[in-house]
C-alpha cells in the first residue's frame, strides 16, 4: 500500500478522542418512517422491521469486531435506510446481516475493516444524502450535503450480497466483495441516482463530478476517486467502476488493482465496466475476468473507458468462453463511431499486458477494440482466436486517429477455420519497413507528438501469413472536434492518406486480405508480392481512394513498383488512377470509380485524352498505357466499373493494351459506350451494363459478350474470333442495316426482341426469348420475338437454332418461313422433359434439314418442304393436318419420328422421302371403330391412310424393312394404315 491503512489511522483517531465508542454497536436510533423495534443483547443488535420500507436515525452507527447487527427484514425487497446525522464515521468491524436491503448513509464517512463481514441481499453504503420522501418514493437520488466535508467509503472486509453499492467522493476496494449473479457498482460522484434495473443488476448515474479532495482522517488526500486493490467477484452478474472528477487533483479516477471476476455462470454472461467520465484518467493494473470456460458459455463484456486509458504492467482482461470470445472495449467502440460509448482521448496497454477473446473448444473469437481519439499505444498481446475444434478468428481493431504504435500483430487465427480481421484507423499512416514506431516507455504515455501514425510492414505481412484480414481506414480530420485540445488538433491537420512505403510481402499467407480505404490517396510507393511464387499463396487486395465520396481520392501506383496478388482479386476504386507501376492478378482485376461518376477509357498512349469519349466528364480515366500495366493473365477478368458508378465510355484500344488481361469487363449502372475510335482486345470482351450496351465504333475481340439489363444497339461492325454472345432480359437487340456480326463460331442472342437490319455471319446462329413460356414469330408469322423473311436471309450459317433448351418458349409459329440457304434449322419449343411448348407451320415453308423439337403438339396446317432430313421429336402429340387436312412433307433426305412422339393425321398424306424411320407412333383421327375387312384396305379416298411414295427404306415398331400389309398398333380400337406405293394413284 502506498499510504497507511485507514482503519490504523481511524482507531488512532477514536482511541485519542473517544476510546468509550470505537467498538460500540450503533447508537441512538429513532424511527423516523415505518414500523420496526430496536433491541440490544450484548455485543448484538436486532433491528426487527415490520414495514416494507424503515428509515432509522442513528447518532451513530459502527459494529465492534466482536460485535453483530442483524435485519430482520419482511422479505428481500424489504429496504432500510440507516442514516447517521452524528459527526462520526462508520466503523464496520463486525458482523452485519439482513435478509433484505440495507442502506448506510453516513456523510462522514463509512469503514468495513479488515475482520469485518457483511451478509445481506442488498447493501448500499455511503457518504451521500438522501431525503426520506425520495426513499419512500424509491427514488434514490443522493446528493452531497453541502454542510459537510468530502469523505469516502472503504471496504477491507468481506461483502456478500445480491447487490453491493459504494458511492460516496472517493470510494476503495481493498477487501472482498461477492455478488454472484448480481451486481457490484462502486462511483465516485458528488450526487447521483441509484437504478434497479432488474436481474439483479444496480447502476449508480453519477450526476455530479467531484469537485475538491477528499481526505482521510489523517488529513492524506486520496489519490484515486474510484478504485480496486482487493477482489470482486460477480459472476453471472456486472461490476461497475465508475467516477467523475471534475477537481484535476487526483492521479487516476478509476483504478483496479485487484481482481475483478464475473465469469460466465450457466451460459448467462458477465460484465465489468470501468468508466472515469470526461475526465482523468482510467487505469487498469489488475485482472478482470468475464471468461465462460464451461461447455456452451461464451465470454463476457468488459469496456475500459475514459480520457485517458491504460492497461498497465502485467495486467490481464480475459474475456474468453468455451463456445466464443466475449466483447472488449478499451477506449472506445469500433472506429469511435457508437455514440453510446465515450471515446478516449488516450489510450495506452503495455508490452506486459494479455488481453483475450478467444473461443477456447469451438466458436468464433470476439472483439477487442483498442481506440483513441488522438493517441493509441498498443504493444501487449491483443487475442480473439477462434476455437481450435472449429470455429472463425474474430475482430480486432487498433486505431489512433493523430497517432499510434502498435508493438506486436494481434491474434486473431483460427488453427480450424477462417483466420479473422485486424482493423486500423489513423488520420493518415504510413507504412515502413520493420516493427514501425517502437516507442515504448516504463509507464502509460497519454501525448500525442502531433505526427503521422506509422505502422510496420512487418506486422501486417504476419498478420497476412496466418490467412487474416487486415483493413486499413482513414478518415479526414473533424478541426472543430476538439478546439481546446492542447496542442491545438488544426495545427497537424492530417487529410487522410494511405502510404506504402515499405515492401509486403505476404508470403505463407494462403488466402489472405488487405483492405486500404483511404478518405483521400492512396500511394503504392514499394512493392506487394508473394515472396515465394507458384505456392498458391493469395492475396485479396482492395484499394478504395476516396472513401467518404467527396471526389478527392487518387490511387496512385509508383513507376518500378510490382502489386502482384498472385490467385487474388485486386480491386481499385477510386476518383482518379495513376498506374505507373505493374498490376497483377492470375484471378481477377477490379478498376472502378466512387461516388456514381463515369469512366473513361482511352486507347491513347500516355495520360490520355478522354474528352472526345464523354465530353470531358468523366470522372475516371484509364490511358492504354496503364492498361497496359494490369495483368489479369489466367484468371477470370480485368473489371472496368462495379455497378454502382454511371457510364463507361471506351474509345480506341487496341490488341496490345489487354494483351495483359484474361478478358475484360465494363460494368456500370448507366451504360457502356463503345464510341470514338475502334476498339481491339485481346481476349474477351464482357460489357454488363444495367443499363444499355451502345456501340458506335467497332469492336474486336476474342469472345464479345454484350448483356445488359437494357437494349443493344449496335451500329458499327462487331467481330469475334471466336463467339458472340447477347443475352438482354429486359430489352431489345437491334442490328443496324448495313452493319455486320461476324464470329468463326457462334452466335447467340437473347432479346425480348431481336431486330437483324444489318448481316450475321457464323457457323451456327442462337435464337430466343429471354423469359419462359415466350413466344417467337418466323417468316410471315408474329411474337414476342419475330424473325421475318428479310432478317433471316441476313443470316449465313451453317445452323440456325430457334427457341432453347432451358427456357421454355411456349410456342412458335412459322409462315411461309424461307430458309433454304442455312444447312440446318432447329426449331424448339420446350426444355427437354418439360411437356409444354408449342410448333404451328402455316403456309408452306422450305427448308434443307429441319429438326422439330416440342413438348405438346405440333400443327402442320400446310406443307413443308425439307431438301434434306428432316427429325421430329415431341414428348406428347404430333398432329398433321387436323382431322380431314392431308399435309405434304416432302424432301430428299430422311424423314425420322422419335420414340415417344405421336404422329396423327387425317386425310390421305404424303411423305416424299427416300428413308423413313418411324419409332414414335401412327394415329389415324378418322380411324373406324371396327377393322376393315380387305387386308390391306385401298387408299381410294374412302379412308386415311399415309402414303411413303418411291420409299425404298421403311422401318417401325412392327414388321420388316418393306411394308405392303396394314401395320397395327395402339389399342382394339385404333388402326394405323401405312402404304408405301409407286404413286398416289397407284395407292
């Protein structure tokens, strides 16, 4: 102990001036509210109480150490206040007890000695006043009197109870205090309001700051307000350290030295809380433990605020559990930004500190938050481990916003599961080489030198190499936040930068992330590499400039510097680029704007001139020179735009500046323009606007994918190496006349509509709806997507395939459909196994191959003409002709009927085919309900039949190669008539 006891000076004091009193039991009581009695017997005392509520007046109230008082209380929400209004403090050696609440007011002061013990459900002890009507009332508003000296409440004792409060100008733990499942609230204030809040929780608001010293009786100024040197132990319950001085005269105004315990108790979670108010300083030299070690509990809450805030020497707060770390404040929430937590303008935790989260068997870490407002000193073990039997790493965060140092790279691994994050947030940092600042001194350091923070490079490279994330943030600095801060915030106003200046290497890392959020630059002056290529090490990478959107912010890539995130996505977002260095990606390459604006990317070598690209507005600009520098060469694609920016505006790239990148995307909430000069990539192409696709210039490319939510207007000429592809769920696409698509392979394109002005090139040609159960128009005929004779010569082709086979068209009307000069026409009307879809042919169409694909029904209301095969496959009914309309397929190929398609027809028919596989079935619609009697009948009108002309090949379910005789299937009642003849007449 730094100063005497209280209690030897106390019983010096008494045995000088009134030895008869020191050991006497209280004295003088009146009843002054309630009924109750007041006995003596000895060295006991027996207070029976007979009302819910009593208020005694004692001249004065101490208990000898072979002394006892005891409460005998209606029941435990039964209260007494026992208020002293002699001159002498409380010396508590004995024994107190009560089955219910016990209040002690006594404004010179109370005493619990060393021998002294306290049972009860509920005490309050303290140097304030309180009237009779507001404890009547159950408004427990205390307050000073003003009459009386500034005294304090001790205890070096044991205190048992559901609830213990310690209020006075100074108040001191140095004994033991048990709360279990209850609560602990020890405050220093010159007035206050006591709440119950319920689950046996208390909470003391101080009102009023203490505004001068408090002395002992031996005349030594108190030099903390609130503080702990013993134990208090809470567990399943809350403890409260808290103070408000507004004297300057004191070294701390919170203080633990001892140990504060309220673990978890049958998963319910403990909480301490030590808050020195808007001024001094909180100090944390003990052990607080809110830790859950039994199966299922988690870890509790402890927040450490004030000032000024330190965790010093070997002080330990562990808010660790079973089943998941616990939540730690110390000097603020996340990033300052809870209004309902007060924010340190200083916090500090030494080299010798352990403060934990961890989740010990299985579960995720939690938080720990060191934060402050100017200055953050962080160089003990900061710990949210996940659990080892499963579980994530969880969060912590280090953030000085003028200035910080952090000696150690905090835990936040998961050795079975994914490793968690470590944020930090200055002003303005700097990353260097080494451990960064090391500035680290014997005791707490609450200044501020007014610089940069600084971080090393060394601590975030560990921090990467166990597969975290670490993000760093600015902000700009608020001048009017703290106009009387000393020295004065405006004389180092930081805008909020991010600078590397050291090389990361973030090899081991496995998959790892690094988020820079800058309110203003970012500036890549060393190199971000994996030192260990071909390890499959990852690096996700996320720079944002310009992070509050006020359209200030630059990323800024030095000449001769190397970002290389190896399998990992590097994204850019930012007002500005300047990419002077190299950028690589096997993976994926984001570059996008902030705050909605457009971007403008130019062919042209060097800065580039984007004026003639968006009329001088964007707000973006990538030259072909630093496109150049963005290597995304195996991984998926080089992103231009996120969506949430407006249009993209691209002009005269050529095959050189994507030679770089896997395939290129531009993706924007408004539009992408291809426009000015012609365009040339080296790969592929993905335009995926929300909004329309609008190309005025030409474009070529690998593999062109045009798929906006809106339309495609294209009105210059487009040409794929490979494949192009469109796909428009809300919109339109519309060729321009004259203009051409032209791709070595295919051609696809989704519309609602699809408009071919212009000529389509390509080995096979796609066509259809976007959405099920659509409906497509060929030839003559109409739909919600129609093909008409003109646009279907501007397709050359070796296939043109009509409808899809995952969306479902509903139906598809062909007439007088011309398409001789394609190779091969596929018409669907349904996804396979889906028994809906629909194929009506009116009027008489041409074809070379035809293959029919329908999940309901096919109409043939004229004739088809096929130069070469032609294949019919429909899941349910394949109707010709209706039931007295004969049909004509006629072609010089093969004509071929699928299992599980029907073909039905009325009136005598023809097939003019040299081959004709039936393995679907024959309905006749006029069939008779009896057999007819010649065997086989004769086609003279008189009955349906089918008749194979000049067919040297038939094959079906029954009989052999040749068919001359009735061919019989289906039931008694159904009867197929195949002919195969020289000619009708012949039949």
């Amino acid at each position: 102990m730094k100063t005497k006891s209280v209690l030897m000076v106390l019983w010096t004091l008494w045995f000088t001036v009134s030895p008869l009193w020191v050991w006497a039991l209280p004295n003088g009581g009146q009843i002054a509210a309630g009924s109750g009695s007041i006995q003596s017997s000895g060295g006991s005392m027996t207070i029976q109480q007979n009302t819910q509520q009593l208020i005694t007046n004692w001249q004065s109230f101490s208990i000898g150490a072979a002394e006892s008082v005891t409460f005998q209380q209606p029941n435990a929400q039964a209260t007494a206040l026992n208020r002293v209004i002699g001159v002498d403090p409380s010396l508590i050696m004995g024994r107190l007890s009560a089955n219910g609440q016990v209040f002690l007011s006594n404004p010179a002061g109370v005493l619990f000695g060393p021998g002294a013990q306290v049972n009860a459900n509920a005490l309050v002890a303290t140097t304030l006043s309180i009237s009779d009507q507001d404890f009547l009332d159950g408004n427990y508003r205390f307050f000073q009197d003003p009459t009386r000296s500034l005294a304090s409440v001790i205890n070096e004792g044991r205190i048992t109870g559901r609830y213990v409060g310690l209020f006075a100008p100074a108040v001191e733990n140095r004994g033991v205090i048990v709360a279990n499942l209850g609560s602990v609230a020890l405050a220093s204030g010159e007035a206050g309001t006591l709440d119950f809040t319920g689950d046996n929780l208390i909470r003391f608001a101080i009102t009023q700051p203490v505004s001068g010293e408090v002395r002992d009786t031996n005349g030594n100024v108190l030099t903390h307000r609130t503080r702990n040197a013993g134990l208090i132990n809470a567990d399943g319950g809350q403890v409260m350290l808290t103070a408000w001085d507004a004297s300057q005269v004191v070294q701390n105004v919170v203080n633990n030295e001892g140990v504060i315990q309220a673990r978890s108790v049958e998963k319910k979670n403990g909480v301490v809380i030590l808050h020195g108010g808007p001024t001094g300083t909180v100090l944390n030299s003990g052990i607080i433990d809110v830790s859950g070690n039994d199966s299922g509990e988690t870890g509790g809450t402890v927040h450490i605020l004030g000032e000024n805030v330190g965790v010093i020497e070997e002080a330990v707060v562990n808010a660790s559990g079973a089943a998941g770390g616990g939540d730690v404040l110390i000097g603020g929430d996340r990033q300052g930004g809870n209004p309902a937590v007060q924010n340190a303008q200083a916090t500090y935790i030494g080299p010798n500190t352990t403060v934990r989260a961890d989740a010990t068997e299985s579960g995720d870490g939690g938080r720990v938050i060191a934060f402050a407002q100017r200055a953050a000193r962080v160089y003990g073990l900061l710990s949210a481990r996940g659990g080892p039997l499963g579980g994530n790493g969880g969060f912590i965060e280090t953030s000085g916003k003028h200035y910080f140092d952090i000696g150690r790279t905090p835990d936040v691994t998961a050795s079975n599961g994914q490793s968690g994050t470590w944020l930090i947030d200055p002003y303005n940092i700097e990353i260097v080489a080494g451990g960064g600042s090391s500035n680290i001194v014997g005791g707490p350091d609450f200044t501020s030198d007014g610089t940069s923070a600084t971080l090393g490079a060394d601590l975030i490279t560990a921090a990467l190499a166990e597969g975290g994330t670490v993000t760093i943030t600015t902000g700009e600095e608020d001048l009017d936040a703290s106009p009387s801060a000393t020295p004065p915030l405006d004389a180092f106003a930081q805008p909020g930068n991010i600078t590397v200046s050291s090389d990361l290497n973030f090899d081991g890392s496995e998959e790892a992330t690094l988020n820079l959020f800058a309110h203003n630059d970012i500036n890549i002056n060393a190199n971000i590499f994996d030192g260990s290529q071909g390890d499959g090490d990852r690096l996700n990478l996320s720079m944002t400039a310009d992070s509050d959107t006020n359209g200030r912010g630059k990323v800024n890539v030095a000449s001769g510097v190397t970002v290389d995130v190896g399998d990992g996505d590097l994204g850019i977002a930012a007002d500005d680029v300047n990419i002077q260095g190299e950028l690589y990606s096997s993976y994926r390459v984001y570059v996008t704007p902030r705050d909605n604006g457009t971007i403008g990317v130019d062919g042209a070598v060097g800065t580039g001139d984007v004026s003639n690209i968006c009329g001088g507005a964007c707000g973006l600009t990538l030259s072909g020179t630093e496109l150049q520098n963005i290597h995304a060469p195996g991984g998926l694609s080089f992103v231009v735009g996120n969506g949430s920016n407006d249009d993209v505006f691209v002009s005269g790239l050529t095959a050189a500046h994507t030679a770089n990148q896997a395939s290129t995307d531009f993706r924007s909430a408004g539009d992408v323009h291809f426009t000015g000069d012609s365009s040339e990539f080296s790969s592929t192409v993905n335009a995926l606007p929300l909004g329309d696709v609008v190309v005025d210039a030409e474009i070529s490319g690998n593999n062109i994918n045009l798929s906006p939510a809106g339309n495609v207007w294209v009105n210059a000429n487009i040409n794929a190496a490979d494949s192009f592809y469109s796909f428009s769920p809300l919109g339109a696409f519309q060729l321009a006349g004259g203009k051409s698509i032209t791709a070595l392979n295919d051609v696809f394109l989704s519309a609602n509509d699809v408009h071919l002005d212009g000529s389509v090139v390509a080995s096979a040609v796609h066509v259809n709806t976007t959405t099920s159960y659509g409906t497509i128009g060929l030839g003559e005929a109409t739909g919600g997507l129609t093909l008409d004779n003109d646009e279907i010569a501007n397709i050359t082709a070796d296939e043109l395939l009509i409808g899809d086979s995952v969306l479902d068209t509903s139906e598809v009307t062909v007439d007088s459909m011309e398409a001789s000069h394609i190779s091969e026409v596929s018409i669907q009307a349904t996804a396979p196994g889906n028994y809906t879809g629909q194929v009506t042919f009116v009027g008489n169409s041409n074809f070379n191959n035809l293959t029919l694909n329908a999940g309901d029904l096919v109409l043939v209301d004229g004739n088809i003409v096929t130069l070469g095969n032609f294949l019919a496959s429909v899941e349910q009914q394949f109707l010709i002709g209706g039931q007295a309309f004969p049909f004509t397929l006629d072609g010089i190929g093969r004509f071929e009927l699928t299992a599980g398609s029907t073909l039905a027809y009325g009136g005598t028919s023809i097939i003019l085919a040299p081959e004709i596989i039936l393995n679907g079935t024959l309905q006749d619609l006029n069939a008779p309900a009896e057999p007819p009697a010649q065997n086989p009948p004769t086609c003279d009108g008189s009955s349906t039949c089918v008749v194979a002309l000049n067919v040297p090949n038939v094959t079906a379910p029954e009989g052999g190669s040749q068919f001359t005789e009735l061919v019989k299937e289906g039931t008694q009642s159904t009867f197929i008539s195949l002919f195969i003849a020289d000619s009708k007449t012949n039949c």
